[in-house]
C-alpha cells in the first residue's frame, strides 16, 4: 500500500494541490466513493459506489496501433503529465511535466523536434497555423514555431499558468492559478486583456482550458464561478456559481470549475467537483436545469446526450433537454479521462492503464484493453484516428 499522500499536504491557506492527487488519494486509501471528498456530502448507503468489479465484455475495444513513440518516463510520485496535446494533419505536440514540448510525425511516430522550457508545465499546449502555445509553472506564457520549435515569444504573467491555452481570433486565452483570465495576441504576445476574480486560500492545482463559443470565452474558476467574457475586450457578460453549500472542512472549500464548459445544442453545461452539473441558458447564464453530479473532465455532448465521467469511475448518459439520467456504467476504481465519440462507440481510459469502448445508447462496456500505461491526458479524436499521451511518456496513435 503506497503512503497517503494527503499525509504529505499541510490544508491551510495558500495551499495548491495537484487536480488528481485527489482522486488518487482515494484510491490509494481504499474509499468506497469519492463523493465525500469531491462533493462535500456523504452519499446515503443506498447510493453509494459497490466494491469495484471489471467489466468483462469478452473482446478488446477493436484499435489497430499505428505507431507508439516514448517521449519521456514517467514524473516523480504524485504528479503527472500535462494532459491537453496539440494535433494537426501532420504532427502531434505535447509538453511533459519538466518542461520539455515535443512535435512527433503523424504519419510515422518520429520526433521532428524538441525544446526545453527550462520551466515545468501543466495545463498542455495549443496549436494553430504557425505556432505552439504552452504556459509554465514559473508563471509564463510561451509561443514556439511550430516549424522547428524555437521561440518566438516569452511573456510574463501573474502565476502559475494552471490551464491548457485556447487559441481563438487571433488571441491565446488561458487561466492563472491566482484567478486570472489572460487574452494575449497569437503573434506577438501582447496582452490583450485580462479580467480577474478573487483568489481563493485554497485551490486545486490545474484549471479548465477556456471555451470559445462565438463572440463568448466561457470560464471556471477556483470559486466555483463560470464567467462569460467578451471574446474581444474581457467584459464581463454574466456569471453564475456552481458553490455546493454544506459542510465547511477545508476540502469542502474546493469549489473549483477543473471541466471545461462545454457548448452546444442550445446551451451550456458546467460542472464543477462538489458535485453539481449545470445547463446554463447562453445569453443570461440561467439555470436551465441541475444535478447532482461531481466530474473534472470535460464531457461529451453528442446526439441530445451529455456523457459524463464522474469522479467515482462512472460514466452517466443524461438527456440535454432536461438532464434525466438515461443509464449510468461503472467502469473503473480509478480516475476516468474524458469520454469521447470514436466511431460510433464511446471511448474512455482511466488512470489504470485500462481503455473501454461503450455503447452510447446503453451504457454497455463493448470492449476492453489493458493498455499498461496511465492515462491521465483525455483521448483525441480526428477523422479515423485515436491519439493517447500517457502519463508513463508515450504517445500512440490507432486506427
């Protein structure tokens, strides 16, 4: 049994921890449900999580591995790759905890190169035409050419850049650790502009890559609040807070917003990890509808269905219209990735090494893999290709 390594984090103020050192420490300390820790409230016995028994679907998911490249070993105890890689038609980018980004060949798995930050990273890279953006823990926003990976501008922020960098109209838009939302202009690292909440004592290491849905960047912080900003000056549009009021122990505090908002259908939904799940009204930010649910991965909206992974290692199918829960499948004892839609089944891994494919209508596990390695980054998705960065430093690319 490895130690707690909650034993090894003092709870007072100022405090940042590591988005998965949570989950993971309930795993390690053999909790039935991650609610408690999650959502600030014990579940009642009847809905409480079952001891953990994997499915047996009896075939594998059905991928044929293209090509598998080692980028770099896995990091110290405890903490973990940036999870959010770059993709275009013809390479695959991601930075590794200590700092080093990579661009890999689509086509065969080769490095095309690599450059060293000389700063450890977290939230992951973001691609477009001509550049790769990645943020530090030193608190700077980095651009490289995306040619041949030498930099192109470094600029200064606040803190630690805790989010995976979006790129949108011309601007890299990311989050800070001290609650900032930063617009920086793509070519020259300018700053745009900035708008910015309250810190809070008490936060989880990592924040939700920004959502760009039309004129609107869509925001979670630390405190539990999603902003809709001006895509073009940061004002302000209108906020709401997914707080769970209830207990007030130091876990409890956590509020924080770690899923990007997702866009779509009409709507928006948010979920934060104390466990409530939110469709917002686009133009007011309203409640449309809520439930009760705790996730800090993005989740997957496809044909009037939201798929969720829930901190317990669930996956849970709800209607988009009004949020009833259509089925719901254990999956895993450890932390799920984000789901994803890869021909016509669902797509999940976990911090196990184990990957599923699920039916989307039923909610049946169809196929399974023990692929070996961690997966902490969410699977992506183009055309009829499946892209993983592992926690032990490869990358795969199926088919």
């Amino acid at each position: 049994m490895k130690k707690d390594p909650l034993h090894e984090v003092t709870m007072t103020a100022g405090v940042r921890i590591p988005a998965a050192l949570l989950a993971l420490t309930l795993l390690l300390t053999g909790c039935s449900s991650a609610g408690p820790w999650f959502g600030g409230k014990e579940k009642p016995e009847d809905e409480k999580v079952q001891d953990y028994v994997e499915p047996k679907p009896g075939q594998p998911v059905g991928l044929k591995q293209l090509w598998r490249t080692g980028v770099a070993g896995s990091p110290d105890e405890y903490f973990f790759h940036p999870r959010t890689i770059g993709l275009t038609g013809e390479a695959v980018y991601m930075a590794t905890r200590d700092g080093q980004v990579t661009a890999l060949s689509r086509p065969e798995g080769d490095t095309l190169w690599e450059t060293d930050l000389d700063a450890p990273v977290a939230g992951g890279v973001a691609v477009d035409e001509t550049r790769v953006y990645v943020g530090t823990l030193d608190g700077d926003m980095v651009a490289l050419h995306r040619a041949d990976g030498k930099p192109a501008w470094r600029v200064p922020v606040s803190s630690s850049v805790a989010s995976a960098p979006q790129v949108a109209a011309g601007k890299v838009i990311f989050l800070t650790l001290d609650n900032r939302t930063y617009a920086l202009d793509a070519a020259s690292g300018e700053r745009l502009w900035v708008h910015t909440t309250p810190p809070e004592s008490l936060v989880v290491m990592g924040a939700a890559t920004p959502t760009v849905s039309g004129r609107m960047v869509l925001v979670g912080y630390s405190s539990g609040e999603v902003f809709a900003l001006a895509l073009d000056s940061g004002q302000r549009i209108w906020s709401t807070n997914l707080t769970v009021l209830g207990k007030r122990s130091e876990l409890d505090l956590l509020q924080d917003v770690d899923a990007p908002v997702v866009a779509g259908e009409g709507r928006f939904y948010a979920v934060n990890h104390q466990g409530r799940l939110v469709a917002l009204q686009p133009s007011k930010g309203t409640f449309l509808w809520e439930r009760s649910l705790s996730a800090v991965r993005r989740p997957l909206l496809a044909d009037n269905r939201l798929y969720v992974s829930d901190v317990d290692g669930s996956l849970t199918a709800l209607g988009t219209e009004d949020g009833i829960p259509l089925w719901t499948t254990r999956l895993s004892d450890g932390l799920l990735t984000a789901p994803v839609m890869y021909r016509g089944r669902i797509v999940v891994g976990d911090s196990k090494g184990r990957l599923f494919a699920v039916d989307p209508t039923s909610g049946r596990v169809l196929g399974l893999d023990h692929l070996g390695d961690d997966l902490f980054s969410d699977p992506v998705v183009d055309g009829n290709n499946l892209f993983l960065w592992t926690n032990d430093g490869n990358t795969y690319r199926f088919e």
